[in-house]
C-alpha cells in the first residue's frame, strides 16, 4: 500500500537529514471509493482539491502539472489555467498594441506576428496534449478567440470578415503558402 510506503520514505529521508512535509503532498480517490477506510488510511495527507466559481468543492490532484480527478476537477483546473494565459495575452496585447506605438520606428506589429507565431498559439499545448480531448474542448475555444483578438490587432482587420477560404489559408502551414496559424480546437485530438 501507498501510505505506508510514505512512512518508510519519510524514514530514508530522516537517515538523509531531510524531513518529508506531510501537508506539500496531496492525494486522490475516486468518490465511489472515498470512504472512512480511505480517510483513515490517508492520515495527515490532504485530500487534493480545487475550487470552481461557484464554490463547489473538486476532488483531484496534479500530476507534472496535469490535472487528474474527477471531471469537475479537471474543467476547473483548465478553467484556471485559461485565465492564466489570458493574462498573459491581455499583457503582450497592452504592451505591443500597434495604437500605442505609432511611431514606424517601433515595429510593434511585426514583434506582435512574431510572438503569436512562434510563441503565443502554442501556450495551452501542453495540457492539450496530457487531458484527454473530451475536457479540453472549452479550453481549446476559449484559447482560439484571444489568439484571433491578438491576430486582429496585428494585421488591423478583422478576420471574421474573410471568406471561409481565406480563414483556411491562413490556417495552413508556412510552407503550403498559409499563415501557419492553426485553431487549438482543430488539433486537440490530433495532439492526445
């Protein structure tokens, strides 16, 4: 058993001379298994949690930054993680708005292009590729509308406008004559 095991890595770490913290390590359980065997057998180690917007309590825990737990664990840690990079969007969007800087010696739309291409559209890869896709279709999406927001600003038109066509073109390889902008959403599955 597990918990037990931590007992024993807590005794190799003492011969060390280090001291294993209890309260830094979390665990999980599936709510049909959640019962006083498993509160007992857990001792002081916290049931990992996360909180959604409506104060509902989730049971889950990370894993290398991945979330693992029920459902509602996983949605609102993705939640969270897209507020996060939304943050970030919102301040390279502030700070390289081409308004801002109107002076032809400030390349603010060219260094807005380059960091949407190279860096920007691929921030929620990762979690893309460690949840599984019927979790990340809302993360995916709401990824997709703040890179179009940013391409928008970088090109000065509004790409809604444009055919079905030219949306494709754009979204296709450098290499095939595209923009290389590819929808998060489109490539979800592709990329579990």
């Amino acid at each position: 058993a597990i918990f037990p095991a931590i007992e024993l890595f807590a005794e190799d770490l003492k011969k060390a001379g280090l001291k294993f913290n209890h309260r830094k390590s979390q665990c999980y359980i599936a709510e049909e298994h959640r019962d006083e065997e498993w509160e007992e057998l857990r001792g002081d180690i916290p049931n990992g949690t996360i909180v959604d917007s409506d104060e509902t309590i989730h049971h889950g825990i990370t894993v290398c930054n991945v979330p693992v737990g029920s459902d509602g664990f996983i949605e609102t840690y993705l939640q969270k993680r897209l507020k996060r990079i939304r943050g970030g969007y919102n301040k390279i969007s502030a700070l390289l708005n081409p308004g801002r800087w109107p002076n032809p010696e400030i390349p603010s739309r060219q260094m807005l292009w380059i960091l949407l291409l190279v860096c920007l559209q691929s921030m929620g890869d990762y979690w893309l590729r460690h949840v599984r896709p019927d979790h990340t279709a809302d993360f995916a999406r709401g990824i997709d509308g703040e890179l179009h927001t940013l391409l928008n600003m970088c090109i000065g038109v509004d790409t809604a406008q444009w055919s079905e066509i030219a949306r494709e073109r754009m979204r296709l390889p450098i290499r095939y004559r595209g923009c290389g902008l590819r929808r998060a959403e489109d490539i979800r599955h592709g990329q579990f």
